[in-house]
C-alpha cells in the first residue's frame, strides 16, 4: 500500500492555518505579515519537501519570528494551537517537527522587543509567552499520550522534554544529558 502524506488541508478543504487572520496580529514590519509564507511553514511541517528551500522548522520559526534574534512575534500564540493541531492529528516527522519547533521555543525565544503583549480581536491585552504557555499547558494530556506511544518514537523525545519543562517554566529545556536546564543556565 503507497504512503499517503498527511491531508495538510484538515479544515474543510482549507489549508492548515488558513482560519487563522494572521493579520490581526501585530508585526513588527507590516511585510513580516505573509499569509502565503506562514501557511507554507504550516504544508513543509504537514507534507515536508526538498522543494521548501528550508526544514520546516526554520520556516516556521521565521514565518512567526526572528529566528537569528530567537524571537516570537504575537503570531506565534496562534502558531501554537496550529502545531498542537498538528501533535495531535499527523502522527511521525510532522508531529516531531511540530513539537521540535515548540520545545526550541520554549527553551530560548523570548518575544520580539516591543511586541511583547498585544491587544486582540475582544479588546484583551494578551502577553505573548503566558498565552503560549497556557496552550501548552493544557495540552499536556495530549503530551502525555504522545510520550507514551511507542507507535510513533520519533515524537516521544521532543514530547517527553516539553512534559518534564513545562513545570519549570518558559526558558527551561532539557540539555544532551537529560538535565533540566533553568533560564539562568543559559551561559554556562
């Protein structure tokens, strides 16, 4: 039987990401905002190609961020949810790189000066990493299914490091050793 790659397209025919009106957020360029260049980032992670130019991880960390200053702009809170979206329904190297570009997140990106909280479409203010952190946090049952299949062992690393990170905190990440990692460690 052929492998069929995932449907990159799981909401009624529209692509992954194509719900999302990435221009609502903040930019810190209005050219940053590319829509055809975020849902790219969101295929390459779904259906990876030597086409793309790029892994799928560079691209999504660029399409959402500075990847050279490891920042966030506020469009990576809905990143989030697509790449949880992604962890859940598209098991093997989509899901890895999908919960790959998250642990890289959450181990050394911080929000892009100035852009470090924006208001959204109900008029809240929403701080950037306590949204992103919020959305990990309840996923973390789906973390916890993913770290345990045996089915799929490419995802059980990058889901067994967020798990044991999250309590930590933003900034935290697993290093070569296995040893969780403080912010503060960073330089050492």
């Amino acid at each position: 039987m052929p492998h069929r790659p995932p449907d990159a397209a799981p909401l009624g025919g529209r692509p992954l990401g194509g719900e999302v009106n990435w221009a609502a957020f903040p930019w810190p360029d209005p050219v940053d905002c590319d829509e055809a260049r975020i849902l790219k980032a969101l295929r390459a992670v779904v259906e990876p190609s030597r086409h793309d130019g790029s892994d799928a991880r560079t691209l999504v960390r660029y399409a959402v961020g500075n990847d050279h200053r490891g920042s966030l702009y506020p469009a990576a809170v809905a990143m989030t949810e697509q790449l949880l979206l992604v962890a859940k329904e598209h098991p093997g190297e989509p899901r890895r790189t999908a919960l790959s570009v998250l642990e890289d997140w959450w181990s050394s990106f911080a929000p892009e000066r100035g852009f470090e909280s924006y208001v959204d479409a109900a008029g809240a203010r929403v701080a950037v990493i306590p949204a992103i952190v919020q959305r990990m946090t309840a996923a973390i049952t789906l973390l916890s299914d993913i770290a345990a299949d045996a089915s799929d062992p490419a995802a059980v690393e990058p889901a067994r490091h967020l798990l044991t990170v999250i309590p930590f905190g933003w900034g935290s990440w697993v290093d070569k050793n296995g040893v969780v990692r403080l912010p503060d460690d960073h330089g050492r």
